[in-house]
C-alpha cells in the first residue's frame, strides 16, 4: 500500500510550510529518514525526511508551494504502485513509519544490526518503555529523535543515558529545566490587570544605567592578548553576566502564564540575532553554567546558521531572558520589545569613549547604555532596578563573574 | 557415521545445548549434538526435573500431614518412602529426557553418541570419527558436582555424596549434613526433612540463600528451624573425618568449634565446569581467571574465532533457563541474525523450596550499595485471601523500586508459588514498566497474585488490603 508523505508540523508553532524544493524525482527510490525536501517554515528551511521505503511515487505539490501542517504532499510506495484515488490533495494526518516486514528465513539474510530511530512524528507513536517516558518526560527529551535498542527499535532506559545533549521540541526543552510555578497573589492580579487594560497586553516600562566598560575593556584585551583562539565580544560578556546576574534575581528569569508565573531556576538566554527579512533568537542554553569561551563559541555558531536558516526549533524556543545588542550599528541606546512569555529584555548600546567625573576628576571612559524592558505583571520597578545593580556590578568588575 | 559435516556441531546436549541445536536448525543450518550421556543433561536427568519430582512428592507428604485433618481427610500414619518417591523422579526424568530426543528428531538434529573433543577451529573428534563444522563449534559441556578435597570432602558415592548419589538413594538417610545452603542445599534439605532425615544444613556465609534478599532467606530459616531442620550460617567446616558408614564434621563459628555427626553428607557448594579434557589447549580457547570460557558476551565466541561457548561452561549464573537463552541466542549468531543482546541483569533465581524464594533483579542490599535511591513495597501473604484459602500464608512479595521513575529494580517473593509468580515481575522488569503498569493490570481476585500488584502499590505508599 502506497504512504502518504505529509507536511509535518517542523517547529512547534508551524501552521503551514512552503515546500521550497523537491530533493527527489517521481520514481526515485527512496528508504526511511532521506530527505525528500526542503521546507521553509515561519522560522527556518528544514528537511522533510521519508517516513516509509520505497519509490516516490507522486509529488502531489510543486516547487514554491505552500501549503498547511498535516497536507498530502507525495506519495511513497512500490514501483508501479498507483495511489488511491482522490489521494492527491485531501489533508491527512502523517503517518507513522512502518518497519519493513522482516522474513525469518534463510541465514543468508541478515537482520540490520543497528535499530533504526523510531518515527519522530510524535511522541505517542514512538515505542519506547514507561519507564523510558517517565525519564523523557521529566528531561525532556523526544523519544522520536532516540535510537531505540529495546526489540523492534524501542528505546530503553539505557539509550537515554547522555541523550540530554539533543533535546528536541522547544517546550520538551525547557520542560527539562527546573522551575517553580508561583500562584498569583490578588495584588499581582490587581497590579496585572489594571496595568494591561492602561497600557496594552504587555504592560511594560523601561530602566536605563550607564556601565563604566573601562575594567571590562582591559579584561577583554588582556584575554584576547593571551589566547588567539578565544575570540570574544563584549556581548558575549553581557550574556555571562546578565545569567549570573538572573540566578540571583529569579522573578526576572521567569514567564508570565496568564494564569501564574513561572520562575525558572535553569537560565537560558535568547540572542537576538539580524537575519535577511527579520530578526532570530538563537538560545545560549544554561547559559550561567558555561565559561565566556563556551558562550562566546556557541553564539558565534549558532549566529552563524540562524543566518543560513539553518536553525533546529529547540534552538530559538524557550529562552527565560533575551538580550538584544544593536551597539554595532552604533545605536547608544534603545528599548527592546519584550517577547513573550519572558518577562524582559535587555537592550544593549553602544560602547563609548565619553568624558565622566570619577573620584572628583574628569575623566575620559569607555561607557555603556544599557535598558532593560520589564513585564510589570511579574518585575516590579525595584526588583529590576535590583538585577540591573548587580548586572552594572558584574560588567564593572568582571572578575565578579569568576567569585 | 565415521566422517560427517555439519553447519553447526553442539558439543552437549543439554539445556543450552539441544535447544541451540533445534533453533539452528529453525534457521536452515544443518546441526548435531555430541552427548556422551541422556540427552538434557544435569538439568533433565540429574538437576532441575527430578529434584522437582521429589519436592512435589515432599510437599504432598507435608501438606497431607500437616492439612488433612482440618480439610475433612481421615488419613492413617502418614509415612513417606524415599525410594518410591525417587522411582517417580526417575520416570519424570526420562520422559524428558525422551521428549528431548524427541524433539531432536522432529528438528532433524543428528545427536552423536560419544564424548566430543575440539580438534581444530573447525573439528570435533568422537572416539575415532572426525567431525567438520562448516559453520561454528559450540561448546555446551555444562558442569558437575564438586566436594571439598582439602578438607577431606571428597564425593565418594557413599559417605561423601552430592546431588548426583542423593537422587538415586533408595532409602532417606537416618542423619543428613549438607553442606553449602544456596539453592540445591536448602532443596535438598527440605526433601530429606520431609521423608524423615535429620538434616542439618551448614553455609559458609553469613544466611542460607545467600545470593537472596536477607528477609527471604530469613523466612526459610525461620520455616526451616520450625520444622526441626538445624541451620547453622556463618560456619566454616574446618575438618572432616569420614568414616565407613558415618561421618564427622568439625564447625567453626567465632572460634568456637562443633563436631557434626551423619551418615552421609551431601556436598552442595558449587559446581565445577566441564572444561579438561575437551581440546580447549590445543585449539586455544581461552578462560577467566575464574576458570569460566572466555565469551564475548554480545556474540558468546570464545577467543577462537568461529567456536562459540554456552551455559555453565560459559560463566555464571550457572542456571538452566539462562543456559537455554545463550543457546537460542547463539544458534541465531551463527546464522547471521543480530540477536538482541541476552538481558544478564533479568535473569530470575528461584529456590524451589517450600515456600519457593523467587526473585529478579537486585537485593534491598545491593540497591542500596549500588547507590540507587529507592522505596520498598511489600506485602505478606497472610493478608490475601487466596493464601488463606489454602493455606499458604507463610511468605511475602517485595518489590524494591526507583525512587524517582518507580522502575523495578528488584522483585522477591517467598510463596508455596513464587517460582510462577514471578514471571509477572520478571515481565514487568524486562520491558521496563514501573509500578504503577503493575497495578494498573487488573489482579483476578482471589489470587495470590494480587499480593504483587499490593506490593507495588505499597511501594507507593497507598497498598490497600493491608
């Protein structure tokens, strides 16, 4: 029997695709997980990959059409297979990979020693063991994604050892981190809803410093001057500061949920990054966990595919606090739209040579405009006010980071 | 027959052995067993099925003396004659034995009288016949019973016996020593205690069923001592004088010593592999420094390659079922199929005692040790209804869970059934369902059985008939 190819939904809040290109021609043999298009979805260009063997019998759609989640866009099967009539355009659920039948028989045929992954088109479909999801659950890890060693490809327990490395769909992701959820008080309800209905969905208001980058600087200079290899920006400086700096002000690390507020204790920071035709926030995940060289590498490589369009969901989905840097277009200073359910922003200028009055003398310094956008549903002006002090305390003195 | 080739050659036709031969030959490989005995070895002939004839024996004769009368049954002096009971064992014996060379030719499996010695890669010599494997060798010699030579416990078929003597006695022995209390001590022990020896059994290590959870071997110590067995554990035999007609056993116990008299002693601590005099040196096959084969456990090949090793000969646990699982494993090896590898950690132990001891998985002391966080459930017998019903309330089940995912990673049960109950944990464990897929299966009620799905539930804090 012919399978249906379908448009899966490629990121978690993918509606429809634009099938960009077919990678295979009507009568090409085809097996489990080729690709067998490029997609472009509302983020990023993804490949749909074969869910069945065979020959690709039909491509229903062409080139540069778009059409929505769950559509029939081709259709797999045996050559010279004719596909069910009417099969051409009617919008089907995808459907899951099917093993091939495997005949015991003769010893001259032996059986694929490596399992295949199970079929990633939902959770529920793929074979794994209670325990195993319990595991997946709790981690957040797609099951989809996991070579099963268990029979007929089902994974267990022992094939989720280390899998943390590659989680998959964006809420799984951050499922995995610890959080705690807090009831809204009928102040928090008060202040939420007066707020909303005076100033729109997201009532937000703005906290802007000034950070002495001078010591900054020199910290920068003197570890580019000691090691080539660990190139570095100051942005990647305010990223490993505004984590530590979340840590200890966790109502800023958090989301609004309409119906309470989810504080994180896990802190992944979303970086803005420009890209043709709009803007993407590649996730620095627990971002208070890694050195400066780790963050530094990861946004450099994560900047650099989110360019190419080149992004897994998981990557831009699920950041607890984002910060957005337009200092190199030589902006001194701006606001930030919060993007929610997080609760700020971090708008970052430029750096500055200016002159200032340090310990009653005139100074020339490298200085810093910095505005943080604030959720006033979840940050109050103190509370903001606080982790930026110790966010300008870090940047001032950032062997604070390593204390 | 002289010189004959075959795909696959099975030196040992016993429980890892015959069945790789039978799904060798499901798989289109032309195959052989060299057996210089019955086929279905130690466990068919001299182990597992005859031992179990004689405790069902046993059993009935305890439950006759110890229910009749308040089941309503007028009974005269119950008596029990060993010797009868053994010729029933025997008939058992053979018939499975028969139903093995009956599946051997139903499978068109060439079973080869004689003793097979490897003597090449590729040959098996049978007294003066050579034969050729195409295929692989698979060595399947099994094990035998062992004294104590050092301390003068040398099995010699009178005074000093082992399980091989014990199951052919035609009279129970007045008095009974044995020494070594695992799974064929305590076994025996119960079968000679029934058909009216004294028995007193003696364990070198700190309790009877040491490789247990400490609370089962603490039930059938305690059910052992009510029934006039001695027990004594954590005791060294130092000396051993035999005699003609008795014997005298010198113990050991915190310096202070005890001289046990018997007239026979039954050796039942551990068993020795078959592994001299089967051309292992000359081909090269290597062994452990336990004196094991050396196999690779994803394919069981030895260190030669093309000859492949199974069963006890193969490494512990030395037990029939994970014998059998080695042959299936290994005939699909050869074949060419990539088997899914044996599963060692969910191997079940069963002692067939009354009450049986079954178990799968780790001990409450070996999680423990092991650091898993975990939370114990149990549940005893005397609070089911169906135990009561029979009159089986000694024992209990213990499952000893994850503490966070709630996966099995222990089950133990003491129970007159426990070695059928336990396929519903060693199900659950194999396939990874927590405690809770446990009691979500719906228990037929009244069955001992619910007592499992009660212990799971204990695990979790909220069992309900207790």
């Amino acid at each position: 029997m012919a399978t249906k190819v379908v448009m899966e939904a490629l990121s978690p809040t993918m509606e429809e695709g634009r099938l960009v290109e077919w990678k295979k021609a009507e009568g090409d043999a085809v097996a489990t997980g080729d690709v067998l298009a490029e997609v472009e979805t509302d983020k990023a260009v993804m490949e749909l990959v074969a869910r069945a063997d065979g020959v690709l019998l039909k491509r229903v759609v062409a080139d540069g059409d778009t059409v929505p989640v769950a559509q029939v866009v081709g259709w797999i099967g045996a050559e010279g297979e004719t596909i069910p009539e009417g099969g051409g355009t009617a919008p089907a659920a995808a459907p899951p990979a099917k093993e091939k039948d495997k005949a015991e028989a003769a010893p001259s045929a032996p059986e694929p020693a490596a399992p295949a992954p199970a079929p990633a088109a939902g959770n529920d479909r793929v074979k794994a063991s209670p325990v195993a999801r319990k595991i997946a659950a709790e981690r957040g890890l797609d099951l989809g994604s996991i070579a099963g060693s268990g029979p007929d490809g089902r994974v267990i327990m022992r094939d989720l050892e280390g899998a943390t490395a590659k989680p998959a769909a964006a809420a799984a992701t951050i499922g995995a981190s610890v959080f705690t959820d807090l009831p809204l008080s009928q102040m928090r309800k008060t202040i939420a809803k007066r707020l909303v209905q005076s100033i729109g969905p997201i009532p937000t208001f703005y906290l802007t410093v000034e950070v002495d980058m001078e010591r900054a600087h020199e910290a920068r200079e003197a570890l580019l001057a000691r090691d080539d290899k660990g190139k570095f920006s100051f942005n990647d400086l305010i990223i490993r500061a505004s984590a530590e700096a979340l840590t200890r002000h966790p109502f800023v690390n958090a989301w609004w949920m309409d119906d309470k507020i989810r504080q994180w204790q896990d802190v992944h920071v979303g970086v803005a990054v420009a890209v043709d035709e709009g803007l993407i926030t590649p996730i620095i995940r627990h971002a208070d966990r890694k050195t400066l060289r780790e963050i530094a590498g990861e946004v450099r490589e994560l900047a650099g595919r989110a360019r190419a369009k080149k992004l897994a969901p998981e990557e831009y989905t699920g950041a607890t606090f984002t910060v957005s840097n337009l200092g190199m277009f030589g902006i001194d200073d701006f606001t930030a739209i919060i993007n929610p359910p997080e609760v700020a922003i971090l708008a970052v200028g430029r750096i500055e040579q200016k002159p200032v009055v340090a310990n009653g003398e005139l100074e020339i310094r490298r200085r810093m405009r910095m505005t943080l956008s604030c959720d006033h549903r979840v940050v109050d002006g103190a509370t903001g006010a606080q982790f930026l002090k110790t966010l300008v305390e870090m940047l001032e003195n950032p062997l604070a980071l390593v204390w | 027959m002289a010189n004959q080739t075959f795909d696959v050659i099975i030196i040992g036709g016993g429980p890892a052995g015959y069945p790789a031969a039978i799904r060798a030959s499901q798989l289109g490989l032309s195959a052989a067993v060299v057996e210089r005995d019955k086929l279905g070895g130690v466990c068919v002939n001299i182990g597992c099925i005859p031992t179990k004839a004689l405790l069902h024996s046993a059993a009935l004769l305890n439950s006759i003396r110890k229910d009749a009368k308040e089941n309503g049954i007028t009974t005269g002096d119950v008596s029990g004659d060993y010797g009868v009971a053994m010729k029933r064992s025997r008939k058992v014996a053979d018939q499975n034995s028969k139903g093995a060379e009956f599946l051997m030719k139903k499978n068109k499996v060439t079973v080869i009288k004689g003793t097979g010695v490897l003597a090449s890669a590729t040959t098996v010599k049978v007294g003066d016949d050579v034969l050729t494997a195409k295929k692989a060798i698979v060595l399947a010699t099994g094990s035998r019973t062992k004294g104590i030579p050092p301390i003068g416990l040398d099995i010699d078929g009178k005074v000093v016996i082992s399980s091989d003597e014990a199951l052919f006695l035609e009279a129970a022995p007045k008095r009974l020593a044995i020494v070594g209390a695992g799974a064929v001590g305590c076994e025996f022990a119960d079968i000679f205690n029934s058909f009216g020896s004294e028995v007193t059994l003696i364990e070198a290590l700190p309790r009877i069923l040491p490789v247990e959870d400490a609370e089962c071997s603490d039930v059938i110590a305690k059910s052992y001592k009510k029934r006039g067995i001695a027990v004594h554990a954590g005791v060294k035999v130092v000396k051993a004088d035999v005699k003609s007609d008795s014997v005298s056993l010198t113990i050991e116990t915190g310096g202070k010593t005890e001289t046990i008299t018997a007239d026979k002693v039954l050796m039942a601590a551990g068993r020795a592999v078959n592994t001299e005099k089967i051309g292992l040196d000359a081909v090269g096959v290597k062994l452990t420094d336990r004196g094991f084969i050396a196999v690779d456990p994803a394919t069981l090949q030895t260190s030669v390659k093309g000859v492949y090793a199974i069963g006890d000969v193969a490494g512990p646990p030395m037990l029939a079922h994970k014998g059998t699982r080695e042959g299936i494993h290994v005939a699909e090896v050869i074949a060419g199929h990539h088997p899914k590898a044996i599963d060692y950690s969910n191997v079940p132990s069963v002692t067939y005692c009354h009450p049986e001891v079954a178990s799968v998985g780790l001990t409450e002391e070996q999680a423990k040790e092991q650091g898993i966080e975990i939370k114990v459930g149990r549940f005893p017998f005397s609070a089911n209804g169906r135990a009561r019903a029979s009159n089986e309330t000694d024992g209990f089940v213990k499952i000893i869970r994850g503490a966070k995912y709630g996966e099995i990673v222990g089950a133990h049960i003491v129970s007159g059934h426990a070695s059928e109950m336990i396929h519903e944990l060693i199900l659950a464990r194999t396939n990874e369902y927590t405690v809770e897929e446990v009691d979500l299966a719906i228990h037929a009620h009244p069955t001992l059985s619910e007592a499992i799905a009660e212990a799971a539930l204990d695990s979790l804090g909220r069992a309900v008939h207790i």
